[in-house]
C-alpha cells in the first residue's frame, strides 16, 4: 500500500483540465460526489480514503457563477482536511476575485485577501495558480503560493502558430507593460504599448498608441479577457495605424457579457486563451477562440510539488 | 441610536426595512452588485469608521451568492475600521445536513414537480390502531412483549450476545443528534452495479459514504471574514455555537409561536403538539410545556427490513396490538430491535411511527426548518391517518426549495404558520391567504441589535419575546 501519493481531486462540472492533468501525470482523479441541494448548499463526499495523502484540488473557475465554486473549492478543502490529507494544494489557475486587490475607493472590499484568508481557514497548505492578476496577492497568504506563469506556453504557441519574424508585442495597458516586454525580450521582437484612458470598470474610453506598428503582425498580450471590448477597441487603434493583422493572446479568457459578440464583430484575427478557464462551449460560437494548452505546466509542478523538487524551472522553460 | 449602522443584503430587503423601521433608523446605503464575469461587487456609501456596524443576511434565495455577499460586506466594514461588525442570519446556512431523500446507493432523490404526491414513506407506515382491518397473524401476542425480547435474546449464541439497543428509552432518542440519521446510509453490497454503485463500493468494499460536514467551515469563514458578533435564530443544531470562537446569541422564535397558538388556534388547550423527528424533539416538548399541552413524537428511523417469515412479526403486519394509551411505545419497537440483529445483513428502509395520541385532535407539527417538505407532509399525512382532527405546521425558517411548496399544498397540512426569517412571498402566492400565516421575526431582531448596541441583555427576549 503506496502511502502519500497523490491524489487529484476535481469538481464534477468542468473537469477538462483536471482529466488533461490527470492523464498527463498518469494518476487517476479521485471519485467524488458534489451534491447541490434544492436549497443551492453544497455537500461533498470523497469516494475512497485519503488519510495521510498527498491532496491536490484542480479548480477552474470560469464566469457566472463564481461564488458556487469558491463555495465548493473551500468545501472540498475543508472536507480534505477533516478526512486526515497530509497535505492539501488548490491548484486554481485562475484566481477568483484577483482584480479587486486593493481599496481603489473608499470602503472597497479588498475581496482577493479575503479570498485568501478563507482559502487557509478552511484548511489549504499551498496555493498553485498562474498569471496573477498582480503577483502581490502572493503576500495576502499565510500559506506558500506559487505562482505559474504561461509565458513559456505562450512562446511555444508564437514560434509554432504566428510568424513571429513580422510581429510585433503589444501591451493594452501600461499595468500589462512588464509582461508584454518580458515577452518581447524571450521572442526578441519589438514591443508597443497602448495607453488607456479607462471610465469605468469592463469600459474603456480613449487609446492611444505609443510605438510603430506598420506593416506588423501585432500580438496582444495580456492576462485576463473579460468582456474583450479592449481587446475589440485596441485592435481597431493597431489598423487604424497600419498594422497588418491582430490576434490577442490572453492567459485567463473569462470571456463573460457579450465576449463572444465582441471577438466575432471585431478585428481580430484570432483570440487565443489557455485553458485555465473553461471555454470548450464558446469555442463553438466563436471561431476565432484557439487554445493554449497549459496542463503540462500544471501537471509536472504538481508532480515537483509532490517530490519536493524545484518548480522555478517551470517559470522559463517548458516542460518536455 | 447613534453610531450604529445597519446594512443589508440582497436576500432579503423588506426583512431589513422592518428591523430598522423598529430601530428608528434608515438603511444604510451599500451598493450591491455583481461584475459582468459573475464575482460579487459591493460599495459602502457611508463611513463606518468606528461605528457599530450591522449586517442583515438570511442564508436563503441563491445561499453561495448571497453567503459570500455577506463575508466580503463584512470584510469591507471591518478593512474600514468600524469598531464592531455583527453578522445578522435571521436563517443561518449550511446549519445541517440535507434532509433531501437518498437511493439505496447514495444518490440524492430530487423529485420533479408531479401533479399528485403520495406523502407515503416506503414501506409504509406501520398502523398501531383499530383503523386497520387486519388480524393479527399469530395468535397468542403476550401482553408484555419487551421482557419477552429481552429474555429471548439472551437465549441467543454469545456472538449475537449484544445489549439491546435501549428503543424504549424516550431520552436516547431525544438527545440524538438530528444530523446523525440523516447521514445517508449505503449498502455495502450493491445489487447491480450503476454509476454510483461503482464509484463508492466497487473499488474500494468497506469505505462507507463520508458527507462532509461544512458546520466549522461556515463558522471559521465568518470570523475570517471578521464578525465580531453573530444574531441568528433558532439554530437548527444548538451545538453549532461552539464552532464559533466569537459570540453567538441564538433567538428563539418560540415565544412568537407560543403567542399564535394561544391567541390563534381555537380550543388550543385541547391540541397535542407534535414533533416529526426525534431531533425537534425538545423544541416541540418545551412549546407543551410552557402552554401544558400534551405532546406527541414522530419517529424517523432506519431498520433492516423484516424478513416475510415469521408469522408473529407484529411490525409490518400492523394492526392487532393491545389499544393501549401508549400505542407503540413498548410493544413493536422492541420487537423490530430483534430483528435488526439477526438479520444485519438485510437492506436498511426507513420507517416512520408516532408515539402518542392524536384521535381527534388538533395536532400542531413544530419544526424548525422546512426545506424539501418531505418530513412535515409525511408527518401530517400520518396525523390524519391516526384520526387528527386538523393539522397545523408551526415552522421557523421556510425554506422550501425544489416543489417543497407543491408537496405542502397538495398535503394534509390545513395551515402553515411560519417567519419571515426567509421571503415567504411565494408561499403565501402558492398557498393561498388563508392557508399561510407569517409571523413577524423583526421585532425580535430589532430589539436584540438595540440591546446589544447598547450592551444590555438579551436574554429577557427568550423567554418573552417582543
């Protein structure tokens, strides 16, 4: 009887990236039964014994209906710790509530600490994720947090998929600056950036471009795409400027409102997201959505995780 | 009132304008939202900077929502330094386990809408009165069936040699913790193998279904979240207040419903109030004694089913028991006792039976929470079929989600009286006026935050209410 091994454990509804995971680590998910009772209170029971085991939840959380699976992702860690894990990692790619991080107004909510303060409450000894929102949130925990990044899936996807030789890295916001440029050095591209006057939140004013993107392949870069009306509005500045084509490579595509409307009535060439959040029904409706697959990232931290090996290997290169 | 502010929730609005009306006080303004990815938006329109703030939140209506838009408001005040956040959950969630009905395997059996209900738990309930027809199948039933069990079990080989489960004993069923029987129950051996089936047995015989327990989860994430204070009402475990390392004051809504029966229910000294389940036990017998009214219990519980052989099994045969004044008490349930031990083996089914007499009486069922009606539609069906005159249901918190509230209209409960400790616009709207009586909790709410605020006791409001 092999003791602490790992033991994966997904919710029962958007397990697409947790069976990837699981396939690629060789390790079968957990059987487990989630129960929403007519009330809308969720239960959960694990299927078989993991006492003394090595516990690693894989939660995507898309749009809609955030609150339910931050609910059920603290139940399953509660229940794990009450049935004796030795250790329990969430493994959330995209962070729920990651924007609201700081008090932008008076008596605002800072809901990604509070998001972090539950998470260790309810009994979570690591925390994996990907691309923050902003890697400060790492410091909102008590627990070790870290914090993958997608650029080496995002470089891979470049060289494979884009002519990269004619493009060029285009940041939508000074905040996605750094990111963008870190990016541009790995491809050693050019790198412009757009500057955004923003009204409101998921609306967007005025843009202006810094750089020249003549005759360019632009690649958007940035990390969440939630109603992509930046996205839309900032692939219309890039040919209003003569660029040669569009596409946007986002690490979290939310896609939320009226995204796939958007992507369908813009600009763009192409809109390529990861898979930390669920969009296999979108894609359906949008034929320009392509996908990034990042569980070999997530699989082979989890499996260093485990044995206690190094994971900042897996911030630069991508696992074979 | 100075220094107090009071917020509310999305779950329940008029709830929060009535508590503050009795406070004297507005609302204060907070801005309830969602973003257009689905996370919770909130901005506090005031200043809470030492300030005694208040957070009313019913756990009902979309209760994961509405719970987190709770947590991240309480969040909000106390990252705004106000002095003191209370969390108000006039209906508290994730306080029990669900009472929903399983399969044999473990798979939750949510009911479609129907047009017609049975109320009928399976098998059925067993009959103690002269209303069934049948004749007893043996012969010579001895007067005093217990000592006769007891002797015979211990002619019984010394492997079966266990004490008797003490049935009899009206305390042990009394003090069992409600959650305890409604932890769904799986066979180990599995007939034909389903989904389920193999997903808890096939792999791994001998783990019995765990369902995990959010009760400390939901206390923790509270005080994580930074209540200082929690009001809630009528807790549906007691117990819970030792989850939290905060204070908890838990309201009683019986003096409301002690005051509706006595002012409310014609020839209310004749009726007898009845508990559906073993665990409202002591509610219901405190209810009868402050208004010395007799009482009567509905007992819930899981048995191995009786083989079809032996011909003396008074259980399921029903009827040809002494009529006594204490119908069930000795008799049958120390018979069936027996039986669960030789025949372990067998499937599990549930039955329900009442201890008490009803014949001609007005019956009050009291519970605390109402969420799928299972419990209190059987309940009153049995009342009725035992010769109860009218059926009342006395009900804290009314939850009733799925067709709880097609089940209950359809049932032979005559009227509902509930609190408005969760919306009950859609009972009144399925049920009709006259069948539906809300009681008012806002007073009793208004008056604790007053007395808290300004640090006097609450406990005068126990046990006269307000």
């Amino acid at each position: 009887m092999a003791t602490n091994s790992i033991k994966l454990l997904a919710p029962d509804v958007h397990r697409g990236l947790a069976e990837l995971v699981s396939k690629r680590l060789g390790i079968d998910l957990t059987d487990i039964k989630l129960k929403r009772d007519p009330s809308g209170e969720v239960s959960f029971s694990i299927g078989e014994s993991v006492r003394d085991q090595d516990i690693f939840i894989i939660m995507q959380i898309g749009s809609g209906v955030v609150n339910d699976r931050v609910l059920e992702l603290l139940v399953m860690i509660n229940a794990s710790k009450t049935a004796s894990a030795r250790r329990i990692t969430a493994v959330i790619p995209n962070f729920p509530y990651a924007r609201q991080d700081r008090k932008d107004k008076s008596r605002a909510p800072i809901t990604a600490k509070l998001m972090a303060d539950m998470l260790t409450t309810a009994g979570c000894d690591h925390v994996v994720t990907m691309d923050l929102h902003a890697s400060q949130i790492q410091g909102f925990f008590d627990v070790p947090v870290d914090n993958l990044y997608a650029e080496p899936s995002v470089v891979r996807y470049i060289r494979e998929h884009v002519n990269y030789k004619e493009s060029i890295i285009i940041s939508p916001d000074a905040g996605g600056a750094k990111r963008a440029a870190a990016l541009a050095d790995r491809l050693d591209l050019n790198f412009a950036l757009i500057h955004k006057e923003r009204a409101r939140a998921n609306e967007v004013s005025r843009m202006v471009l810094v750089g020249d993107v003549t005759d360019k392949v632009c690649i958007i870069v940035d990390d969440m795409a939630d109603t992509c009306g930046t996205l839309a509005k900032a692939a219309e500045v890039l040919l209003d400027h003569r660029a040669k084509s569009v596409i946007a490579i986002v690490t979290h595509g939310v896609l939320s409102g009226k995204a796939i409307e958007n992507i369908n009535n813009s600009k763009l060439d192409r809109v390529v997201c990861t898979n930390t959040v669920p969009f296999e029904e979108k894609m359906k409706l949008c034929p320009k959505l392509d996908v990034i697959d990042v569980s070999a990232v997530l699989a082979e931290s989890i499996r260093r995780l485990h044995n206690g090996e190094s994971i900042s290997y897996l911030f630069k290169n991508y696992p074979l | 009132m100075s220094n107090i502010v009071v917020f509310g929730g999305n779950s329940h609005p008029s709830l929060v304008n009535q508590i503050c009306d009795n406070l004297g006080i507005k609302p204060s303004e907070v801005k309830l939202g969602k973003f257009s990815n689905g996370e919770t938006s909130i901005s506090i329109g005031e200043s809470v900077r030492e300030k005694d703030v208040y957070v009313i939140q019913s756990g009902c209506g979309h209760v994961n929502d509405n719970f987190l838009e709770l947590l991240i408001l309480l969040n909000a005040c106390k990252t705004a330094s106000a002095s003191r956040v209370t969390a108000v959950m006039p209906y508290f969630c994730y306080s029990r386990q669900p009472d929903i009905p399983y399969t044999a395997k473990g798979a939750p059996l949510i009911s479609k809408p129907k047009e017609v209900y049975t109320f009928e738990s399976h098998p059925g309930t067993p009959l103690p009165s002269v209303l069934t027809t049948q004749k007893p199948l043996s012969h010579n039933v001895p007067e005093n069936i217990t000592e006769c069990i007891i002797e015979s079990a211990e002619e019984l080989p010394d492997g079966l040699k266990q004490p008797l489960p003490k049935r009899l004993n009206m305390d042990t069923n009394l003090h069992k913790s409600p959650s305890q029987s409604r932890i769904p129950v799986v066979p180990e051996r599995e007939e034909n193998s389903s989904d389920l089936g193999s997903l808890f047995n096939a792999s791994n015989a001998g783990y019995k279904l765990w369902v995990a327990q959010a009760g400390t989860l939901v206390a923790n994430l509270l005080t994580t979240a930074g209540a200082d204070h929690v009001i809630t009402m009528d807790l549906h475990d007691a117990q819970f207040q030792g989850f939290f390392d905060i204070p908890v004051d838990n309201l009683y809504c019986k003096p409301i419903a002690q005051n509706y029966i006595q002012y409310n229910i014609p020839d209310y000294k004749e009726a007898v109030l009845v508990s559906p389940d073993a665990g409202g036990a002591k509610r219901a017998a405190s209810i009868a004694d402050a208004l010395e009214l007799s009482f009567a219990l509905i007992h819930k519980e899981r048995r191995s089913q009786l083989p079809k052989g032996p011909p003396n099994a008074t259980f399921t045969s029903g009827g040809g028991l002494p009529i006594s004044s204490h119908p069930l008490l000795g008799s049958s349930l120390g018979r069936s006792a027996s039986h669960e031990m030789s025949h372990s083996s067998s499937k599990y089914v549930q039955t329900t039976m009442l201890v008490g007499d009803v014949r001609n009486k007005v019956c009050i069922i009291v519970d605390d929470l109402v969420d799928t009606s299972y419990t209190i539609t059987r309940a009153a069906k049995l009342l009725k079929d035992q010769g109860a005159s009218k059926v009342y249901a006395l009900i804290t918190h009314g939850v009733f989600s799925g067709d709880a509230l097609n089940r209950v209209s359809q049932s032979a409960i005559d009227k509902i009286i509930v609190t408005n400790t969760v919306p009950q616009e859609k009972t009144i709207e399925v049920l009709g006026k006259d069948r539906v009586q809300v009681l008012n909790v806002s007073r009793v709410f208004g008056e604790s935050i007053r007395r808290i605020h300004n640090g006097e006791s609450i406990s005068m409001l126990f046990e006269h209410g307000w």
